[in-house]
C-alpha cells in the first residue's frame, strides 16, 4: 500500500503504510531487505544503510535481492524518492550471489 501511495505523491499515507508494517517483517532476508528500503523511505538514512550492511553481511537469497530491487525500482519512479535510493540500489546490485543454484523457496 505504501508504495502506491508513493506513487500518487501521497507521501504522508506511505509513511503511515510503512510505519504500520515494520513491525510485521518476520526475521528472514526477504522481509530484513524490504524493512531496510521502507526505514530508507521513511527518512531513516543511515539507520537503512546499517541494516543493509548488517543483512549483507549474511546469506542473501537472489530472490530476495531481486525483489527488493523491484520495490525499489517502483520507488524511484515516484515524484519524490527517497534520499540515497540510488546508492541503496547500487548496493544490491553490486552483490555477488555464488550460490545462486541453492536459491529455494
């Protein structure tokens, strides 16, 4: 919901949209990534780039980076990205996943 509103320029309801589901990430990479890209669109810079590192520092699933980077993508086409996407995409992309055969659901 909060990238929708995002993209119609809604920033005060995507913010709530994000406020309300940060609690609900569940401790996997899939959902850590998304809270990191939400806490980076909340406004929460440096607090978002630690929680990357910190995820990066572990096992990342491809699936789980790509789609990340499609929510992201999504946000940098809104009116009003937040601050430093571009070099929180860049640092997803710049990942190298070895194990990307042991990608399982």
């Amino acid at each position: 919901m909060g990238l929708t509103h995002a993209l119609q320029n809604q920033i005060d309801q995507a913010h709530i949209a994000w406020q309300t589901a940060l609690p609900l990430f569940e401790d996997d990479d899939w959902d850590n990534l998304h809270k990191a890209l939400y806490t980076l669109a909340l406004g929460h810079t440096e607090t978002a780039f630690q929680q990357l590192d910190q995820i990066l520092q572990t096992e990342v699933r491809p699936k789980a980076i790509d789609a990340v980077l499609i929510d992201a993508d999504v946000l940098s086409q809104c009116p009003t990205p937040p601050a430093r996407l571009d070099d929180f995409i860049a640092k997803l992309k710049a990942i190298e996943t070895p194990n990307t055969e042991q990608d399982a659901d």
